[in-house]
C-alpha cells in the first residue's frame, strides 16, 4: 500500500499551536487507496501544543535554511532551531517511509507549500519542513489545492 505524509492536524490530530486540528473531508477518500502517516514537524522539533504561533522574520523556509531569515513567536523567542530540527526528524520520516505523496497544512510555518507569514503579511514562500524535502520529488498537495 503506498504511503501519504499527512500534517498531523488534518488528520484529525490536535496538535495546532492553539491544541485544535483541522481535520479535512479529503481523507476518508485517502484512507481507502493510502497509509496515512501523520507528522507534526512542530511536535518532532520540541515545541509544545498549545505554542505561541510563530512568523518568519526576513524570508521563508528556504531562507531560514540559507540562515538568512529567522523564526520568533508572538513573545519575541527565536524558535528557529527547533523548526530546523521538526524539519530534520520529517526528512527522517519521508527516508523510513517512502510516500508516494505529503498533504501538509497551508500556510503553517513548517508545512506551507505556497504561502507563509513573512514578517507579518501572508506571502508567497514555504515552510522550513518543505524547502527541505522539495529535493526529494514527491508531490505536495494543501487543503487549499484542488482535490485529484
């Protein structure tokens, strides 16, 4: 059975930064053609649920790998380590589990695919867990994304 990457809280799972989830319609019709894998870069990477929601201060995800832009919370802590190493545990995960695809969370400072918040504003960009696995070559799909 091929295997999908799902963010952990579209699967159902409470682990937003404000302890909620948003499960998506999508995956009743994913359960019965795929094995779903939940992540939650966040949770791998140390912060806790709930968490102060985090932006990107000078760029995105790609940035941020570059160390060229930085993570901070609503408090003004920098987070950017414990992204970089959510990001690091899923690359762990997709090399253990091989999925044929990633339905990750738009919009989230680890799983955006097409937008984050960079410095305040929603700006075209992604998330640290996917400027690190874009090199892989498995198509990523949002709740935003039309459904196949």
């Amino acid at each position: 059975m091929k295997v999908v990457l799902i963010s952990a809280c579209l699967a159902g799972l409470h682990t937003r930064y404000d302890g909620a989830s948003s499960p998506h319609p999508f995956l009743s019709a994913l359960h019965d053609s795929f094995l779903l894998v939940p992540v939650c870069p966040e949770i791998l990477g140390g912060l806790g649920i709930p968490r102060s929601p985090c932006r990107f201060t000078g760029g995105d995800g790609k940035a941020v790998l570059a160390e060229k832009a930085r993570l901070f919370d609503r408090d003004g802590q920098d987070r950017t380590a414990m992204f970089v190493q959510g990001a690091e545990e899923t690359r762990r995960l997709v090399e253990l589990v091989s999925p044929a695809l990633m339905f990750f969370k738009e919009g989230s400072p680890s799983c955006g695919v097409h937008r984050v918040d960079i410095d305040g504003r929603k700006k075209e960009g992604c998330g640290v867990t996917v400027a690190l696995l874009e090199d892989f070559g498995i198509p990523f799909l949002t709740e935003e994304d039309p459904m196949p």
